[in-house]
C-alpha cells in the first residue's frame, strides 16, 4: 500500500510539474536569428525581488507564496529594435528616491539613445548589456539568453536594489506604420 501511494504521489507531483511549466516553442534555428540580428522582444514570467522586506510582506498576505518569486501576467516585456528600447517591467523593492507619480516607480520607458553590447556567456548562452543613455536611473539591463530561448534579465539602478526576471525571447511584434 505505501509503495503505491508513494507511486500515485510521484505520478502526481511529475504531472504538476509539466503541466505548469512554460514551454517555449521557438526552434534553435529562429533563437539564433533572432540573436544575430539583435532584434527581439523579452518576454517576463517571473519576477524576483532581493529586498526581504518584499518577501516578508508577500509572505504575510493569506495565500501568498513562500517564495522569492513572483509570476507576472503577460505584457511585461522588453523590445530591442534597432532603432528603438522599449521596456516595461514592474518593480518590487526598495527604491531610495521614490517618485510621487506612481507611474515612474516600475520600469516604464522608450528610448532611442541606446548601447546593445553583446558576448559570449558561459555553456553557449549570449549575454547583452544595454545601456539606456538618456535614462539617469538606469546603469544597465544585463540579459543572458540561453540556446533554448529561456532568458534572465536583471537591472542595475541607481535609485533603487536590483532586481531580475525569469522569462524567454520571442520574435518582435509587426507594428503598423
């Protein structure tokens, strides 16, 4: 009897983990374009705070997760273009110069004025630093992209703790003229 509960759970809990997580459906081939010309849209599934006063309060909420955590709805992104840096993130931390417009506490900005350096990282990934020049609170925004599309982002500020995103690339969106 142990022994098939013990099956049952395992069964169980592989199941749960399949079926929650993402799958990214970009083949390697469309990765590597999409890395060669350095035009590509990132796409965030989670972010995770560093300051444990928000983990401390997420922890506090009835139901909330235990984690470092936190899985973000879909719209959340980063577009490079050739011309054009667009990102939108949120942000969770400390910030040591808040704004009173709500609006400027996340990660909310385009920009023309920008540096895309890219290197090899370690085990085949690619790594980009991009450097916003017309943004004075952001250093940089350092994203790794491994060969399965799969991508960590974290931002530099000077106002505020860093703080970094789980997620995965994907071709940029047609825009209309």
């Amino acid at each position: 009897m142990k022994n098939l509960l013990s099956t049952f759970v395992s069964f169980l809990t592989m199941t749960l983990a399949f079926s929650c997580s993402t799958q990214n459906n970009i083949a390697p081939a469309n990765i590597t374009s999409l890395l060669e010309t350095n035009q590509f849209t990132f796409v965030a599934e989670h972010a995770n705070p560093n300051n444990l006063d928000v983990v401390n309060v997420m922890n506090s909420i009835p139901g909330g997760s235990s984690s470092r955590m936190l899985n973000l709805d879909s719209g959340y992104t980063i577009e490079i273009r050739t011309d054009e840096l667009e990102v939108t993130l949120p942000y969770f931390g400390r910030m040591y110069t808040a704004n009173l417009d709500p609006s400027k506490n996340s990660y909310r900005f385009t920009t023309k004025d920008f540096t895309v350096d890219k290197k090899e990282g370690k085990k085949g990934s690619t790594v980009f630093t991009i450097v916003a020049n017309d943004q004075q609170n952001i250093r940089n925004i350092n994203m790794e992209v491994f060969k399965n599309g799969k991508t960590y982002v974290w931002i530099e500020s000077n106002d505020r703790q860093s703080i970094s995103y789980d997620g995965y690339i994907t071709a940029n969106s047609i825009r209309e003229k």
